[in-house]
C-alpha cells in the first residue's frame, strides 16, 4: 500500500512550520488517514509561490499527526505534522500529473525514512489545527480532549482512549 501523499505545493517551509502542516487540500479524509507520510514537492509556476525550491522538487516531508477537516474551506482538509525533515530531491513530482495531491511510496520517491534527520514540529498558532475549547475558552469535550492530546503525543486521536472515574 502507499505509505505517503505526495502534494504539489506553493507553500514555503517557513508557512508550513508556522501553520503546523499543509492546509486546505481536496482530498478523501479515510484515503488520507492511512498514510505515515506527506511528502512536499514545489509548485514553482504558481504566480504566489513561497518557497525557492527548484520546480517538482520535493523539499519536506512530515508524519502525518492528523487530518483535520479546514473551518474557511468546507470539503477541504489540513495535513498535521507531528515530525519533519528536510528533503532536497529534485524531479520528485511527476511531470504531466494534474491533481495536486496523489499517492505513492516513500521508496518509489527515492527516500529512507529512517535516513532522514526528524525534528519536531514547533507550536502552531493554526486555528484550524487547534481544538475548539483553546480557542474559546470553554469546557472540553471527549473529542477535543483527544484532539489536543493527539497533538501533544503526535498520536491519531482514534489511538486515544480516555477513561473518566467519578
């Protein structure tokens, strides 16, 4: 099976670190879930790119933390990081395709996970990525507790269980 989207992005690196991930992506959140892996490959043509990266070239990938559903965007979805590394592998996108998102494995691309130096992702201020209790103030519910932890432990919230005692 695919171990990793693969997307064909304007975003900088220094947009993705600030954001927490890689935002507002048409894709099927069940597809996207099984992946470890979300590979960064520069879009250079686009009028509002961000990043210096030579075009198709991919230049980070993450593990997936999560997908999380874009409150701007209704239908589309942020890619959370919970670890990054830099990659600087060039023709990684392949010419022709249309659909800026795709899937593939992390060895057809030339790439060893375990070759690569992780780091953590910094805190993100990303509204999107954050639960909805952090933004307003509230109570938390179950499922927003999970959230926040899993963005804590860098876990999927369906791998958190919580038990309550009273």
């Amino acid at each position: 099976m695919d171990d990793a989207i693969v997307l064909f992005t304007k975003q900088s690196v220094e947009k993705v670190l600030r954001d927490g991930g890689s935002g507002r992506w048409r894709l099927v959140p069940s597809h996207a879930r099984q992946r470890k892996f979300v590979v960064l490959t520069r879009n250079a043509k686009n009028p509002k790119v961000e990043g210096p990266e030579p075009h198709r070239s991919a230049f980070l990938v993450g593990k997936i933390g999560d997908i999380v559903p874009s409150t701007e965007k209704p239908g589309r979805y942020w890619i959370k990081f919970r670890e990054y590394a830099r990659l600087g592998l060039p023709e990684a996108w392949n010419k022709g395709d249309r659909n800026p998102v795709r899937y593939s494995k992390l060895e057809d691309l030339s790439i060893d996970p375990s070759k690569l130096k992780w780091e953590p992702m910094p805190n993100s201020s990303n509204p999107d990525l954050m639960p909805k209790s952090a933004q307003h103030g509230k109570a938390l519910t179950i499922a927003e507790a999970k959230e926040g932890l899993s963005m804590t432990f860098g876990v999927p919230a369906e791998a958190i269980e919580i038990t309550i005692r009273g």
